[in-house]
C-alpha cells in the first residue's frame, strides 16, 4: 500500500479543494493504520471498530484478523535537503511507528556537543593568592621564587595583572632583564585565558 504523503497545512494552503481534500483523506487514512498498528503491537489483536475507521484499514483488514502470519514492510521516502529536514523526521517517525517501534526515546545531541571541548583557563585576574603563589613558583622552573617572597601573602591575582613593568623590575631585585620577563610572563597569561 502507498501512503504517499501527510500534507501539512502550510505546504497545502495553495492547492485546489479537491487536493486538499484528498491530502485530509491521506491524513485520516494514516491515522487509522498507526491506530491499527498500535492495538496489534499492544494487544497483539485489532477491534474491529479500528480497521473501520478507514477504506485503507478495511482493505487491510484481513492482515489485522490474521495476526502473526501477517507481515509488515515499511518503506520510508525522504529528502537529503536540508530545508525537509523536519518532513524527513516526521517521515521516519511515522515509519518507525508503523513498524511497531516508536516508543524508542529520541535522543538530540548538539554540534556543540561533538566538538572538543577545550578546557577554560582561568584568567590570572580572577586567581586567588594560593593560585598566585604556585603560579610564580612554578615559572621558569623557579626563577622567580623569590618574586613571590617579595611580594605579601594575600596577594590576589587581580594585583597581579595591575603590575606595572616597573614595578615588576623592583619585584626582581632592579634586573631589568628579569622584570621585562616577569612582565611578560604575566601579559602571556593573561591572553592565553583570553582565546
């Protein structure tokens, strides 16, 4: 049996009477073999007054009365266009449901999701003064150990990224050389947390 088509109100509202009236036809013809279809995988019988509801359902309605003997193919037409994309899913649901298997739970998963996630590095300005301490520690494999006994135990990230290239010069002893590192080292940071 073909079913051609459910037509949808907004793709038929500039048809003729008589093609719309024949889409309603369509319509109610489908809704009455999903029906049929939905009392035999429950109930594995049909009511009579299900197989009534429509000519298709009459037709067809030995298959009902026979029950397991009868066989079932669903065969389900869809577009590759990305502007069909919800007829071809409305398509394969109804041919999942025709088939006795709608009850799968439809599971949605975003581009988003499947992009790797790059980890968020935390912007120095929002470091706290432990943060602070095992960052300066850690530079350079412990060239600036001595920055972080200079400098007071609560200080905060935030103070951190308002040093001044001067004041990093004065934190280092006066070696301008590993002031400008240290100064650096900072504005590297804060821009590696900015990408």
């Amino acid at each position: 049996v073909d079913c051609a088509g459910t037509e949808r109100r907004k793709d038929s509202m500039f048809h003729s009477k008589e093609r719309q009236q024949e889409g309603a036809e369509i319509n109610a013809s489908l809704h009455a073999l999903k029906e049929c279809i939905r009392y035999f995988t429950k109930e594995n019988r049909v009511p009579s007054h299900a197989y009534r509801a429509s000519s298709l359902t009459k037709i067809l309605a030995e298959a009902f009365i026979r029950g397991a003997a009868a066989k079932l193919a669903v065969v389900c037409t869809v577009s590759p266009c990305a502007t069909d994309t919800e007829h071809t899913l409305a398509t394969m649901r109804m041919g999942m449901a025709l088939g006795g298997r709608g009850n799968e739970k439809e599971e949605k998963q975003m581009v988003l999701d499947l992009m790797a996630k790059k980890e968020r590095v935390r912007h120095p300005k929002q470091w706290d003064p432990e943060q602070v301490f095992e960052w300066l520690d850690a530079l350079q494999g412990g060239k600036f150990c001595d920055v972080a006994d200079a400098i007071p135990r609560n200080f905060t990230g935030q103070m951190l990224v308002r040093l001044s290239e001067a004041r990093c010069v004065q934190l280092c002893s006066g070696s301008e050389r590993r002031g400008r590192q240290l100064f650096d080292a900072i504005h590297q940071e804060m821009q590696r947390a900015e990408v």
